[in-house]
C-alpha cells in the first residue's frame, strides 16, 4: 500500500511538471524588441528601393512655383453644368431635325394598302438559300468594322430594319411606315457629321418596327427569335407617354386557375416592364377579400424602380387562385390609394390608371364609378379579360370604355405583349393631340453593345455597358387623325515636360480621355500618350484636348523624372536584395512610372502593373487599390498589404507624397514596392529569435524563443485583421480570425480590434424552396370518396366551360396550355440566385493600443499570446504559444455574409419596408399630358359575343354547390 502512495505520488509530480512545462512565458520585452527593430529594417527597405524620400524631396523642390488654389464647389457645379448642357443641346438639335423629317413624310404620304416595298431587313441582309440567291429583303448590304462603334461592322451610309419575330414583316402597316422612313437616311448621316460624338440612331415605329444608323447585322437569339421589340424600351415609353400612377389588380379567384392564371401572372409582368422610375404602382390580388401581394405597400404607391418591379414580379409569381371573385371591395381600394396620392402630392402627379386582368365582370359597377370616378373621369381603367371564355365580357369593356381606358381580350401567351402595349397608345393620346415634342432623357441603363460580334442589345452581363438616351416624340400632321392621336414614334440617341513623356518607364492612363480620339479616323491610329505629344508639339493642333489634365502630366512627368535615373542608379551600383521586384509610382493626374528590379522567369508577381491587370491600373471609373489605400492613411508612412491573385502571394508597400503652398497641404501622388513573402519572412525570422547565449537559467519553459520553432505561431497581421506573414503559407491573405478563433476573439474583447457591420444591398443569395405541408388529420373515408369526385366532377366542368370548337382551329391554345402546365409545375432542382440583403463583419485595429499580452484559459492548458505594433506600419506582430490547442473552446471567426432575413424580424421587416417605399432622388417631368378635350375616348377595343351553354353554367354551379355541401 506504501508502495502505491509513493508511485501515485511520483505520478503526482510528474503531471504537476508536464503541466508546469506546458506554461509558457513570452516576455512582451522581448517582442516589443523584435516589432522595433523589424520597423526600423522594414522603413529601411521601402525607402530605399521605392525612392520616397527622393519624391518627397523633389515635390518640395518645386513648392515655391506652386499655387494652391480654393475651388469654389458652386463656380464648378455651374461649369460642368454649362458643358454639360453644350453637350445635349447638340444632340436634341440631331433628334429635332429628325422628328421634323419623319412627320413630314407622313404628312405628304397617303396609305397604300397593295404597297410592294422591298427594304433592307436586319436579319435577312446578307444571306442566301441553299442556292445562292437573297431572300427578300436580303440584298447585299455593305458592312465594315468601325472603332467609334466598338469595332462592331456597321453601314455608315445606311440604316436598315430590324422587326420582332411576333410583327408580320410584310403587314401593309409596316411597309408604308418603312416607306415614309426612308427619308430619314439623309438625316442620320447629316447628324453624324455635324455632331461626331453621336454613336446610334433610332426610330422605333408604333407598328413595331426598328430603323437604326448606322446598318448592321441583326443576329436571332439561339431559336432563331428576335424577340427585341423597341416599343418595349424604357426610353420609347418615357417619350410616348407622360408619368403614371398605376394599380393593377388582379383576379385570383378558383376560375382562374390553370392557363389563366399563368396567362394574367405574365399580363402583369408586362405591365411592370413598361414602368420607369418616373412612375409608381401597387398590385392588388383580390378574391372576396382584398390582399396586397406586398403587405408593407398596403394602401399606398410605390416608385417603379427597378428593385420593386423585380420584388412585384417574385411576389405574383407565388399567387395561388382560391375562393370567389368580388370586384367591388376591390375597386373600391385602388380609387381609393389613387386619390389619397393625388390629394397629398405623392406619386407621379399626372395620369392615374387601373389595371383590371380577370375572367370576367359579372356587373358594370356603375355606382363605384359614379362614387370615386365620375364625371371628371381622372383614373383610366383598362381592363384585360383573360382566357377564351367570353360570358361576362360585355361588362368587362363597357367598364373600360366608360373610364376612358382600353379593353382587351387575351386568351394566349401570345397575345399579351400587342394587348399590353395599347394602354400605352391610349394615354399618348393627349399629348399626341397637342403635339407636345417633350424631350425626355432617360436614366442610366445597362444595355449591350458587344465588340467584335454581330450581336447587339442582347442581355448579356458580361457586355453590359452604362448608357443614356434622348428621345422625342414623333406625330401625324394629318387632320383627319387629330381626335385619333396618331403616335407615330419615338426617336432616340445613345451617348459614351515634354521630352518627360517620351520615357520608357512612363504611361498615362489609356482609358481617360487626354485627347479625343475615338472620333476622327484620322485619331483612332494614335493611343492616348501619342496623341497628347503630338497635340503638345504642335503636330495635331486641331485635336481635341484637355489642357488643364495635360499641364497636370507635364508638370508630374517633370517632378518625378529623377526618378527613373534614381532606380537605374540602384540596379547599377547596388545589388537589389532578392526579393524586391517592381518600384512603381503615380499621380493625380493618371501618370504612371514603373521599373523591374527582377526579371520575368524570376518575378513572383508576372503580371502586377501590366495592362492585363486592370485592377492595379487607372482606370475609367477608379484610382488603383495601392493608391486609394496610400492615400487614406499617414503620408510618409508605409501601408503594407498582401495579395493573393490565383494562388500568387506577395506583398505592397505604399506611401503617399504630398506638396504644400501657403499652410494648405495637397496629395501629390503614391510611390510604393512589390516585395515576394520569401524575402519578409527571411528578415523576419532573423529577427523573431532570442541569442543562443540567452541566460535561460531563471527562465521556467522554453528557452531561447524563436518564431521558427515549433513552440511558437508567429503572424504579421494587417490592420483590417488579414495575415500577411506566417509560417504557413496558406495562411497569408486569410482573415486572422479563421486562422487562430482564440487569439483573436481575445484582441477584439481586449479593444485591439473594433467589429464593424457592413451591409450589401445589391447581393445575390440563393433561393430554397418552401414546401408548404399539404397533410391533413385523420379524415373517413368517406372525405376521400368524395374530395376525388369533386376533384374530377370540377375539372371536367372547367373543361367544358373553357372549351369551345373553334380551338380545335388554334393549336397554339394546347402548345399554351402545355406551357402553362409545365411553368406552374415543374418543380427546379437547382436554386437559383435572387438579389438579396446581406451584412457581414469587418475589424478595424485601433492603433490607441499599441501592445497586448494575455494568458487563454483552454481547458487542460492556458495559451499565452503577446501582440506588438510594428512601428511606421499598419501591421502588428503576433506571437502566440503552439502547443496550448485552443480550438474547442474556440471557434474560428468567419467574415462570411449573411443573408438579412427580414420576415423573420419585426424590425428588419420594417427597415425593408421603408426602403422599398423610399424615393429616388429625382426631378419630377416639367409636362404633364393626362387630359385633352378633343381625345376620342370612344375607341376602347372590341370584343367578339362568344357564351357557354346555360345548361353548363347552371350545371357546374349546382355541383359545386352540392360538392361544398357534402365536405
């Protein structure tokens, strides 16, 4: 028995000693010492090899002969605004002139319905059949690439026809418009010559066809469909129509399941397409009781934007049919939103329409109108009356036409878009009556224009280019159409030291515009560095230039010529330590200078500052990221980042110079180094060690230190929190916090790091599916016998109430409803991507706290860690005990987003709320064109007398009647 007391006693002291080693001690002493004396190399290194003192120094040079100068914030607002409106006004004169012409030729043309007119069709241009002959309308048109058009080949003496796969492209509408449009050719090439910085010139008809300068190749998408359709574009409908406020409502009651339904979910997405931001809307699904599809817009409108148009389309894509239609209450609603918008000024101000989509009216709803519409009849009611079942659609057009909108019968997928559109021709009317030539500017837009192919405002995201249009209005002259307002169409534009220069290490921002070149063919040959040294010698004195932006780069190439001398002089009489790749340096004014310290085969970075690395250039739309990081912190002072391009690690060391006049300090420009990780890492691990001859004999624990060891994880981290050395290599670039959970949740608690939320408004997540549980309790039998009668006894009357012989003339009614059933059906196995909320986590370091050391409580072992900032640096040093495992007390902290589920929070929701409903900031139209006394509001569609048998109406109704009864 002694001898177990001794031996558990041994044991005893035996894990009392492994615990004891396990402890380790860091002296903050001893890293505060190697963060010094690693800032002191690290200053060294950067100064010495980038040349920033040199900089500074020659910027300092040349302070006396500058002037600073206090820039008035309104003398520049009004200077940009006096250009700016130089710059429009020529292109309105092009549009004018163009208008003018068109209304002309209409005027002295008369209409020929037996007209033979062959034209130049966009799609048919340049074929031939199996033997070698032109279709018609396919002549040979003459095609060259063209720079000022993104080298796409175009015609620049003709324009040609473009007509959407749904028009008839010989229908004697069509043919005498293209007819009378054929003036426009002159005028176009006119255009061009008086003003070069025209790039495309339209005029899309009210009959649907395309004329556009200059001629190109029309290519089908991959079914051989040309679905462009003009009359669809935002800058087509802004023109034709004045703003609007909009209600669509629509019927989901039982009887419009199936193809109806599928048929209205698409009529309303139409109608959402031809809404602009100058516009707003709601959407209001009604059975026998009123739901809005977005709860949160309840009883109000909302600006037709982008995001919310998207955000309607989603939420009627989820509408299910149930119960019975009443119209009333319904009607009631959207008079009622409308009238509150116009009595407190919200909403467009100007035309007001309902949109009713149903299967039918089973009353006129007279006493409604006579309430909230008559006699001033301010809300346009158009009415759309979906399916082939005509019973009640007397009621529906006598609702539209007593409300001066527009009825329309669709009973096809097919049908929608022509159907859509005739809303848009009845509320041009009264601006076409007056003939107001409002000149309208769209907003900003993505639309394509692709390089070097044949394809042209196709959606492809990876050509998207940012675009603004002007367009007019275009009208008959002709008396007999005056009541009629004849809405011809639209026109529309689309708008886009001297012997210093001649360094070899220096290069100007080629995607700003020094000098215009893109214009005069004479120009295209040169790049923008060649052009601005030929307009600088006198050599191209006609070109034009920015003067100002040229004295800028004259004045930066002369100030930071010695530079290059000074980084030649290095690689000469000094040998460049291994590791130290690229200096590089730029300005304000787009100026770049750069030099290799190493050679390709021995770069780590090959293509950093190249012209394949866009991101590390000045570009058209942003500075670099190594300038705009340089210049948001201390100048003088290095900001040391790592880069991870594909596997590719190195590291940037920037510092910004400045120039000073009269008390007032200016940044002049960014001057900074590549470095590869080898090279750090060696300096730092040099340093990172205590001596051999350490006196180790009072120390309990490891001794001498050294960040090589396995004892010790030794980090660089920058400020944002991200490593930029480590002793393993994955490491670098990746967020501290993912890297060792503990130390870092310790720093953040300790203050050395702050979290900050950042939020993405136009992020992608994806979409699950919601399986709702269609389970019911325990039932008898009886329920199933008769839930399965009722099923086949109501379908099969469906059937016979929807069906009518002439159908069996239309096949597209089945290839429709084919396509109906498998939209509504087929479930998606992949989901797909949505725009969506997200926030997500970001660390700032607070250099107010210099240094840190803490000991980890993790479980069995208490790690200990010890932080130091890396003076004149963003960084700091981490060195923390290896052999302590902290990970099951602490997870890493991931920096990924998280999608912002709003329904699930009461205060989110109400955030997103607000925010859809919020405005843009924009200026309300200067016209208004909702009401003219002469409009005919008589022309308000047709419709054909075509009625089920009463036997099966009274059948189906007894049925369910009875079927409802027994469940």
């Amino acid at each position: 028995m002694e001898g177990v007391r001794t031996n558990l006693g041994a044991l005893g002291f035996l894990c009392l000693w492994i615990t004891a080693q396990a402890q380790m001690k860091i002296p903050p002493e001893t890293v505060q010492q190697w963060a010094s004396v690693f800032s002191v190399q690290l200053r060294e290194l950067t100064i010495k090899y980038s040349g920033s003192q040199l900089l500074q120094k020659k910027l300092k040079d040349v302070e006396p002969i500058i002037k600073m100068v206090d820039l008035n914030g309104n003398n520049l607002v009004k200077d940009y605004s006096d250009e700016i409106e130089r710059l429009l006004g020529k292109k309105m004169k092009s549009v004018k002139r163009l208008a003018e012409s068109a209304e002309d030729a209409d005027l002295y043309h008369d209409f020929n319905a037996t007209l033979q007119f062959d034209y130049y069709n966009s799609m048919l241009i340049n074929s031939a059949d199996e033997d070698g002959n032109s279709p018609d309308m396919g002549a040979e048109f003459p095609l060259e690439a063209n720079e000022h058009f993104n080298n796409l080949r175009v015609n620049m003496l003709l324009s040609d026809i473009q007509v959407p796969t749904n028009v008839f492209n010989k229908d004697p509408n069509i043919l005498n418009s293209i007819y009378n449009s054929e003036a426009l050719n002159d005028v176009f090439i006119g255009n061009f010559q008086k003003d070069p910085t025209l790039t495309w010139q339209f005029f899309g008809s009210s009959t649907g066809f395309f004329r556009i300068f200059p001629g190109i190749k029309w290519t089908p998408d991959s079914n051989g469909v040309a679905a462009f359709d003009c009359r669809n574009r935002n800058w087509y409908i802004q023109a034709a129509t004045s703003p609007k406020d909009i209600v669509i409502m629509v019927d989901i009651s039982g009887s419009m399941k199936g193809l109806k339904m599928t048929i209205a979910k698409h009529t309303i997405n139409t109608i959402l397409d031809t809404l602009g931001e100058n516009d707003f809307v709601n959407v209001i699904a009604y059975t026998d009781y009123i739901r809005y599809v977005e709860p949160c817009f309840k009883g109000t409108l909302v600006q037709a934007d982008l995001d919310n148009r998207e955000h309607f389309k989603q939420l009627v894509d989820e509408l299910h049919v149930k119960g019975e239609a009443k119209i009333n209450k319904a009607m009631k609603e959207a008079f009622k939103v409308l009238n509150e918008a116009r009595i407190k000024g919200q909403g467009s101000m100007c035309n007001q329409a309902i949109m009713l989509i149903t299967d039918g009216a089973m009353e006129d709803f007279e006493a409604v109108f006579e309430e909230f519409n008559w006699p001033e009849r301010r809300v346009r009611v158009f009415t759309y009356l979906i399916g082939r079942e005509m019973t009640f659609a007397q009621n529906t057009k006598w609702i539209a036409c007593n409300n001066k909108g527009y009825y329309t019968h669709i009973s096809t997928l097919a049908d929608v878009q022509e159907n859509v559109m005739e809303y848009l021709h009845v509320l041009s009317r009264p601006m076409v009556i007056n003939h107001d030539h409002d000149i309208i500017w769209t907003e900003a837009y993505m639309d394509s224009v692709l390089p070097n192919t044949m394809e042209l405002f196709t959606t492809k995201a990876q050509s998207l280019l940012m675009m603004t249009s002007v367009a007019m209005p275009v009208f008959s002259k002709k008396k007999e159409t005056l009541s009629h307002g004849i809405l011809l169409g639209v026109f529309v534009f689309v708008s886009a030291g001297l012997h210093d220069l001649t360094s070899p290490d220096l290069s100007i921002a080629s995607e700003w515009t020094y000098c215009v070149t893109d214009i005069d063919p004479t120009y295209m040959k040169f790049s923008q560095l060649q052009a601005a040294i030929r307009y600088l010698l006198g050599l191209e004195p006609d070109m034009e230039c920015d003067e100002v932006l040229l004295q800028h780069v004259l004045f930066d190439a002369v100030v930071t010529a010695p530079m290059e001398a000074y980084w030649n002089a290095l690689m000469l009489n000094d040998k460049v330590e291994a590791g130290v790749e690229t200096a590089f340096l730029g300005t304000r004014s787009g100026l770049l200078r750069l030099t290799r310290y190493a050679g390709l085969e021995s770069r780590v970075a090959k293509k950093f500052l190249t012209a394949a690395d866009k991101a590390n250039l000045f570009t058209m739309d942003h500075f670099p990221l190594w300038y705009r990081l340089a210049v948001e912190n201390t100048p003088g002072s290095f900001y040391y980042y790592p880069v991870n391009d594909k596997g590719v690690k190195y590291v940037i060391a920037v510092t910004s110079a400045t120039v000073s006049s009269e008390g007032k300090t200016a940044i002049a420009g960014v001057i900074g180094i590549q470095m590869s990780l080898d090279m750090l890492e060696k300096r730092l691990w040099a340093i990172a060690k205590q001596p051999s001859d350490t006196d180790c004999s009072t120390i309990e624990g490891v001794c001498p230190l050294s960040c090589e060891s396995l004892d010790l994880n030794c980090f660089l981290v920058d400020n944002n929190g991200f490593v930029l050395l480590s002793k393993e290599r994955n490491d670098v670039g990746r967020f501290f916090g993912e890297v060792d959970g503990s130390t870092m949740a310790s720093l953040i608690k300790m203050g050395m790091f702050k979290k900050v939320s950042l939020f993405d408004y136009q992020a992608m997540c994806r979409s699950g599916h919601h399986h709702g549980n269609s389970a019911r309790p325990l039932l008898s039998p009886f329920y199933a016998v008769t839930a399965i009668l009722r099923w086949i006894i109501s379908n099969a009357l469906m059937f016979l109430l929807e069906f009518n012989f002439c159908g069996l003339w239309h096949s597209d009614y089945f290839v429709d409803a084919k396509a109906g059933y498998h939209t509504s059906h087929k479930t998606k196995k992949v989901d797909a991507l949505q725009p969506c909320d997200t926030a997500y986590p970001g660390y700032m370091y607070d250099s107010s706290v210099r240094e840190a050391n803490s000991l980890i409580k993790c479980g069995r072992c208490q790690k200990m860690f010890v932080v130091q900032q890396i003076p004149d640096s963003n960084l700091i040093l981490v060195v923390a005990q290896a052999d302590c495992d902290c990970s099951r007390q602490y997870g890493p902290i991931p920096l990924e987003p998280k999608e912002i589920k709003y329904i699930l929070y009461e205060h989110n929701a109400t955030v997103k709320c607000n925010r859809m409903k919020s405005q843009k900031v924009r200026r309300r139209p200067e016209s208004c064109h909702a009401y003219h006394p002469k409009e005919n509001a008589k022309e308000c569609g047709g419709a054909a007398a075509i009625f089920p048998s009463l036997c099966i109406l009274s059948s189906s109704l007894l049925a369910s009647t009875l079927l409802r009864h027994w469940t």
